[in-house]
C-alpha cells in the first residue's frame, strides 16, 4: 500500500476527503510515500497530477486531474522510470508489487510544499515549449527530473538528484 499526501485542491477535484491514520510501509518497502499535487500544463482545460516520492524527490508525472483518473498510469509510468534508469528488477518487481493500493491523506510538510511549487515553476516552463498538450513527453519530463539537482542540508554544498539517492540506497549503477 502506498499513502499519498495530497493538496488540498487536488482532493477537492478528485472528491476524496483524505484518511484519519496514516498507513505504515511493509518491511523493506522504499516507495511508500509520496507526494501529488495538479500540475498545470499550459494548456486550457488541460491538467496532470505529479506524484513526487519522500525522501528521494523523484517525480512521476501522469496526465489527468484526479488521483483515481491518474493511478493506473502512475504505476505504469513508475515502473517505466525505474526500467529506464536501470533499477534492479528485483527491486522493481518488489515495490510494485506494494504498488497495488492507496492511502490518501492531506500534505504535512512544508519543505515538501515548497520543493512541489519550485517544481510546478519550472515544469510550467518545461510544457510551454511544446506545442500542444497531446504532444508533452512526460517522459522526457521524468528523465529531466531525475538528474536535477535539489539541496539536501543546510549546507551549501549539500546537493544531490534523486538518481544519486538511489544509487547511494540500493547501491546499483544506472
């Protein structure tokens, strides 16, 4: 089972009222909480949810507006982003299988907040340069994502890419 935290203004179009407990991960599992907020495309009428894991900052991104419209793309997506970047198969197959639930509850945390509208900023950016909605690679997007540098510490020399979080985690080379 994974928990979503969720902004508010995405539970109110998905018309889900989040959970009173929050859920805890199987032993072992590594993608078990995430982060989703509606993501404007630039296109009128056009939206997608981000689902952005906590603590690795890696971002999978579906077209739609509503968490229950986005979720069977979502765990294909993942599964996809994980192949792309050569994550181990056992891995894969172990965390998806994890992958079959969810648990909605509200966004606890700022840091999470303000990393999603840093994102959402330049993602707008991003999708501006294509010419159309059907045309966005989200795939594209993800890959971009991967390899972007984020502060980790108060430190100013404390950065690292969600690639290099997995890669320091399960220790495998993409």
């Amino acid at each position: 089972m994974i928990i979503l935290h969720s902004v508010q203004k995405l539970l109110n179009t998905s018309r889900l009222e989040a959970a009173l407990y929050i859920s805890k991960p199987h032993p072992g599992q590594r993608l078990h909480s995430w982060y989703a907020r509606l993501l404007p495309s630039g296109f009128p009428g056009k939206m997608m949810v981000m689902y952005v894991h906590e603590p690795s900052l890696m971002v999978v991104i579906c077209k739609g507006k509503t968490i229950q419209g986005t979720w069977p793309d979502f765990r294909v997506r993942l599964e996809q982003l994980l192949s792309r970047f050569r994550f181990p198969a056992t891995f894969i197959k172990d965390e998806l299988a994890y992958a079959d639930e969810y648990i909605v509850s509200k966004t606890g945390s700022r840091s999470m907040l303000a990393f999603m509208n840093r994102i959402v900023f330049e993602l707008s950016y991003q999708c501006s340069q294509f010419p159309d909605y059907d045309s966005i690679s989200l795939t594209r997007l993800e890959d971009w994502l991967m390899d972007r540098l984020h502060q980790t510490g108060k430190k100013q020399g404390d950065y690292s890419s969600p690639l290099k979080y997995w890669q320091r985690e399960i220790g495998f080379a993409s």
